[in-house]
C-alpha cells in the first residue's frame, strides 16, 4: 500500500468551495494509486473565534476544558470533507483524536503525539477508504482530549506520515512554498526547491507562517520529507528533507529579518565574574528573551559595555528590571528601538570560507552600519538600524546569487 499524508491548512479547507476543491485533490492521489490519510485544520478563523469565546468566560479558563472547546473546529472541517467525498463516490469517513486513537503527553495545550496506535485507520484503509483525521487533538493517559500548541496539525501529520510509514507527506497551505526572504517586502524573491530541516528551523520569522517550527523538529528527528505546496494553485512547492539531500551548490539558502527588535546598552559596569548572570537573571525570570549580546572588553581593567536584544514589546519591562536590580550598577543606559536584525542562513557556509567577509563586505558597500554581530553553524546575523533592511535585503540577495 502507497500512503500518502495529505494535510490541509486553514485557508485551505475556508470554506465551501475549497473543501470542494480539497476533495479533488485527495481523489487524484487515490486515483494516482496511493492509499490518502487526510489531517485536517479546522476552517480559516474557527480556531480563534473558539479561543475568544473562552476569553469572554474568563482568562482562566481550566486547561482541560479549552483543549476541548478549540480542537472542535477540526471536527467540522474532517466531516465537511468526508462528506463532500461520499457525495462524489468516495469512501471515507472523520476520525477524531481520541476515535483512532491518537495519543500525546504534556501539558494542555502544548501537547506531543508520542504514539498512534495505526489498526484500525488501516483496516479502513485496506477496504479502500479515505481516513479523514482531525489535526491538532489527541488524547492524554487520562482520557482527556488534548491539543498540540497553535498550528499543531502539521505535528499531527508529520506523526501520521511516522507512525503509518507514509511514502510522502504534504502539506497543503495558502502560501506555493519557503521563498528566499519574505516576499512581499522583496517582490524578487525566489521559491526554493529544497532546504534542509536545519534552514528551515532558522528561517522560522519566514517559515512560522508556513509551518509550526516544533513540527518540523519533529520530522527532522524522525527523518520524514515533507512537501510544502499550495492548495490553490497547481505548482511546484519547497520540499523541506536531510541535509545530505540538499545540493550543495547554494552556500546560502535564505535571508531572515526580524522588525520588532530593540538594543539596549548598559555603560560601564563593573568587568567581574558573574555580573552578566546579575543583569540576565531577573530577564529571565519574566519570561524575556534575550536574543543577541556583546561585551566589549573593557579597556581600564574594571568598567565595560554591554549591549543585547529583545523584542520591543518587552522594552519598557526590561528597562524598569534593569532600573530597579540592585545587584548591578552602571554610568548609562542606552536604548534603540530602530533596529532589526539580518540574518543569512545555509548549509553551504559550514564547508566555504569567507562567507562572513562576503556578508560584511556587501553591506559596507551600501553604507550600512553592523551594530552586533552572531553567528551559529549554519547562520549569520547582524544587528543594522531599521531603515536601512530593505536595502541590506537586496544587497545580500545579490551578492550570493539567491535569484539564481
Ligand atoms: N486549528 C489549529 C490552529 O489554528 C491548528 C492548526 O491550524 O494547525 O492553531
Ligand atoms: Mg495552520
């Protein structure tokens, strides 16, 4: 048998007519020879209607009964499906979580699918029906209904393409695939055709909007390929698989940038062990996430500069922890909200010298001034003020031949 895990997104099961539409596209498969397991999303909106609803009741809504209240609208969408299936011939019928079952551990809400027990979907699927499988829900040791975080059904197909040892896995989406940067801020950029696991994770400010980044940790883990691909056109998508898949022909595969970032600067503090730790620790604690950070070294012995990002939204937070943490002291603090980080991401750069130079180099060419750098294996970021991104975008865009 040729399984194919076929998983719908929002939008694309939205309404009527595309529901329509997705049951075409599930009988080509099953006219193609392959045995389809349908995931599907619920309708475009449901999902967040269903959350308001609970907001309206209380902030404090228990978590056991929100997980049943918002993985309802799945429901909806896997028996419109089935439904429009039947009435053009087609076998098939919804399964929801708990009915396959589908198993997860973890608190609600933020759920795992840790086993799928595959009998009974596969009796169905022997007698030529087309499991419909709600994404998004499964249940816990206790029985109860679960959830698996905010665009969780593409978890609930990578673990369906896992555990029913699927031949492929493609998830249908609004968007025809993962573009070297965000399109519409750079009309020119380019679909890529394959990336690694790892280039995708990277590009998560690109790729969120294309997939949950857990899933993908957890089809990178479990080595299942998977394709991106748009339910409203019929193109060619971005196939997302191993590294050692990926031609090595492209030293960068993408360019990631970041809008909501602001830098924060403390003047002299004291240059002793365990200070950073002071400044970071009450950060921390409220849940802030420190991105980049840079310590100059301090050229008197005893006072240096400390820079680091977070995101804007938590500025006023993180100048009032630092204003009032007795445990530190320094001259100033500075604080820039214009800035936005760049980032170049690929596989290629861990085998190529002198990617970083080329970065540097193409920047400085355009007058843009590198206000912090970091680097990871397979990721290059640099700090620039706000309005000068666009311009940085087209120049790293050039200078390693993404539109090639
Ligand atoms: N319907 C859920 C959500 O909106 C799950 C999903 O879309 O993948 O988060
Ligand atoms: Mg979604």
């Amino acid at each position: 048998m040729k399984i194919i895990v076929l998983k719908f997104g929002g939008s694309s099961v939205g309404n009527i007519k595309r529901i329509k539409k997705v049951a075409n596209i599930i009988v080509s498969y099953k006219k193609k020879g392959y045995s389809p397991i349908v995931v599907s999303s619920a309708m475009s909106g449901t999902t967040n209607e269903l959350i308001k609803k609970s907001k309206v009741i209380t902030n404090n809504f228990t978590s056991s009964e929100y997980d049943v209240l918002v993985s309802s609208g799945e429901q909806i969408a896997c028996s419109l499906i089935a439904g429009r299936l039947n009435d053009i011939g087609y076998k098939s019928r919804s399964w929801m979580g708990w009915q396959v079952p589908i198993f997860t551990e973890g608190a609600h809400s933020s759920s795992r699918i840790t086993y799928i027990d595959k009998k009974k979907i596969m009796d169905y699927l022997r007698h030529g029906g087309i499991p419909v499988i709600a994404g998004f829900q499964g249940i816990n040791s206790d029985d109860r209904l679960t959830t698996l975080g905010r665009g969780g059904s593409d978890a609930s197909a990578i673990m369906c393409s896992k555990f029913f040892k699927a031949k492929r896995c493609i998830i249908y989406t609004d968007v025809d695939g993962v573009y070297t940067t965000d399109p519409n801020t750079f009309k020119r950029a380019k679909k890529i055709k394959v990336i690694s696991y790892e280039e995708m994770l990277e590009m998560a400010s690109l790729g969120a909007k294309v997939m949950q980044p857990t899933s993908i940790q957890d089809a990178r883990l479990n080595r299942i390929d998977i394709e991106v691909k748009s339910s409203f056109v019929k193109k060619d998508g971005t196939k997302i698989t191993k590294r050692k898949n990926v031609i090595a022909n492209k030293i960068i595969r993408g360019i990631s940038f970041t809008k909501n970032d602001a830098k924060l600067t403390l003047l002299g503090v004291k240059d002793k062990p365990g200070i950073a730790a002071s400044i970071f620790k009450p950060l921390s604690y409220n849940a802030i996430n420190v991105d980049m950070v840079v310590q100059n070294i301090s050229a008197d012995g005893k006072t240096t500069d400390l820079t680091f990002t977070i995101k804007s939204d938590d500025l006023i937070k993180t100048q009032r922890l630092i204003r009032k943490n007795s445990k530190i002291s320094f001259r100033d603090l500075i604080v820039d909200k214009n800035v936005s980080k760049i980032s170049i991401i690929g596989v290629g750069m861990i085998a190529t010298p002198g990617v970083t130079y080329r970065m540097f180099q193409a920047l400085a060419k355009k007058n843009i001034n590198i206000l912090v750098i970091s680097t990871s294996e397979i990721k290059i970021s640099v700090l620039i003020n706000k309005k000068n991104i666009k311009k940085a975008i087209i120049a790293l865009h050039k200078e390693f031949k993404l539109n090639k």
